[in-house]
C-alpha cells in the first residue's frame, strides 16, 4: 500500500511539473505580447506584440499630438502648431511600460489570465516633450494680442470748457491658467486642442470721480478771445482779460504746466532779432524790465507776466508771453501752483 501510495505521488508530481513547464513555456513566450485591456495614451494595444503596439502608437498617437493648438478669445483666434511647439512622444518607453505592466505578477497567474480570458485594466501615459520656449513665446504672444489696456478718465481740454471723458476697463489675459491649458493640449492626447482664454478686469487708475482731484488747478488761454480762464476743481474760478503774441511770434498752442514762478522777475531776454541790442541780455526788475510783478513760465522762454502796458491787454501784441495787468497777474499767481497744466487753444 505504502509503494502504492508513494508511485501515485510521484506520478502526481509528475504531472503538475509538467503542467508547470508547459506553463513556464507558454507565458516565456508571450514575454513580448501585452495583455487584454492595456491602453497607451488611450489607444487599445492589448493582444499586440511589442513592435505591432509600436507601430500603430507611432501612427495613432502622432496623429493626435501633430494637431495644432488653437487660443480662443471673443471670436478672435491664435495658432501654435505642433511643428513650432517642438512635439514629441517617446513610444518606445510607453511600449516597455505597457510590457512591463502586462508582466505584472507570476507566470502562473498570468497563464490563468489568458486561458480564462481575463484583462489587465491600465492606461499608460506615454511621455511627451514640447518646447517650453515656444509655449512661453505663444502665451506672451496671445497676451499681447488680447491684452486691452485700461484706459485714465481724462479731460478735453478747450479755451472755454473742461469737459470729462470717462475711462474705460481694460482686460488682461491669465497667462498661468492659459500655460497650462496649452501644455495640456500639446501632451494629453485626448485632451482638445482648443483653449479658451480666460481674462480680468484692470480697472483704470484714474475714475471719472477722481479727475477734479487729478486737476484742481487748470488755466486754459483763449488765443482769439484774449481771455485767461482759472479753473478750481473743473469749475470756472475766474476769467482775465490778456494780450498774446504778435503774428509771427505767436504764443505756442498746446498743453503745458507752469514750470517755474518768480516774483518781481529777471527778464533774460532771448537772443532774437526782435530784441535788437538787449539779446541776451538780464535785464533786472524795473523800469525797462516789460515782465512786471509776477513769473510763471511754461514752454520754451514762454510764460504769464504783468504788464504796464494796458493798453496791449485784449490784442496780439506780445513776442510769445501772455500778458495779465499787474493786479490780474498777482491775482493768478497765488492761486496756481508749479505744476498747474495750461492749455492754450
């Protein structure tokens, strides 16, 4: 009994060592082949040898990652194409980690998976390379296109009238946000290559309810109506009557500010042929000194003065300057500070 016994366990023996050997033999020869239910990237490969998965990826995966990048904004549209970006995949990689993943565990349970039909349930990303330059250009290349700048509330300024223009919101692009979109779109294969650009708001600097504070002093000259109007917080503070430049030296029409002030003046006379023998000349305060009581010039040799030729007030009559009577000037000159912008129409 006992020899019986002993033979009917060898010969079990023998047989599972057998089966064990033509397991070994069966799952060393699927050591190249993927497993039912692998995916690189999305793409099924399950049931392919190495190089099948590696040609159809080449094939299937390129084709997704080749499509360009598309930067949306307001029906406005920016391209990247996948050449510019530097796209690239490395299959072989994925095709080892699918293999590697497919190996997973002992052969024997391997062999069973395969007998009994049975799947290994993974998706394996594949590595992809882009040019972070190129991404960087695209983003500041799209931020520059769709940015929008705020725009101040300002003044349009006129001889007679300070009239407000509102300001405007602008918009600036989320580059962060906008970076990550694009990187997404370039590596992930089934990610979309469309990328909605996504902006905020920049308010202006300078409200509409903040101009009376930016200006609360401004003179505006009317030329042909020989008037000098003092503005306090956009409000007309007072009107003079004044004298300007002659024809042919004719007092410069812009927008300025009052850059300097002095009281009882140095006139440095300029060196122009209407000053004759006193060119270049500083002249002191005093009688033969035409800039009476007060100073503040504003471009170029050009500024506001008194005068004691009243007579010339209400004409064309200086060689640049704006004349005011010695009262009206001292009266202005306490009231505007250095900085005071002055338009002249």
């Amino acid at each position: 009994m006992r020899s019986r016994g002993l033979l009917i366990g060898m010969g079990i023996a023998a047989v599972l060592l057998v089966v064990a050997v033509g397991a070994w033999t069966y799952d060393h020869g699927k050591r190249d082949t993927i497993a039912e239910g692998v995916r690189v990237g999305g793409v099924d490969v399950g049931g392919m040898t190495a190089d099948q998965a590696r040609a159809k990826l080449r094939e299937r995966l390129l084709e997704r990652l080749q499509r360009p990048v598309v930067a949306t904004y307001e029906g406005r549209r920016v391209v990247l194409s996948a050449r510019r970006a530097g796209v690239a995949v490395n299959v072989e990689q994925a095709v080892d980690d699918a293999v590697t993943r497919s190996r997973n565990g002992f052969f024997v349970s391997r062999v069973a998976r395969e007998v009994t039909g049975g799947s290994v349930s993974a998706d394996i990303q594949p590595r992809v390379v882009y040019s972070r330059i190129a991404v960087a250009h695209f983003v500041a290349q799209v931020g520059d296109g769709f940015d929008r700048p705020a725009r101040d509330a300002s003044i349009d300024f006129s001889p007679t009238s300070l009239e407000p223009v509102t300001g405007q919101d602008g918009v600036t692009v989320e580059r962060r946000p906008l970076r990550r979109a694009i990187v997404r779109a370039l590596t992930a294969p089934g990610a979309s290559n469309t990328v909605t650009v996504h902006t905020r708001t920049v308010r202006p600097k300078v409200t509409t309810a903040q101009l009376a504070k930016k200006y609360p002093v401004v003179i505006t000259v009317d030329r042909s109506g020989f008037r000098l109007r003092l503005w306090k917080n956009l409000r007309l503070a007072k009107t003079y009557t004044i004298a300007v430049g002659q024809v042919g030296l004719e007092t410069p029409a812009g927008l300025y500010a009052i850059q300097n002030k002095q009281v009882d003046p140095v006139w440095n006379v300029p060196n122009s042929d209407w000053a004759g023998d006193l060119a270049g000349k500083a002249i002191p305060p005093g009688p033969s000194n035409p800039l009476k009581a007060r100073w503040m010039g504003i471009y170029a040799g050009a500024g506001i003065h008194g005068t004691d030729s009243v007579s010339s007030l209400g004409s064309a009559a200086s060689h640049g300057c704006v004349r005011m009577a010695v009262p009206d000037v001292i009266d202005l000159y306490d009231r505007t500070p250095v900085g005071t912008p002055v338009y002249i129409a």
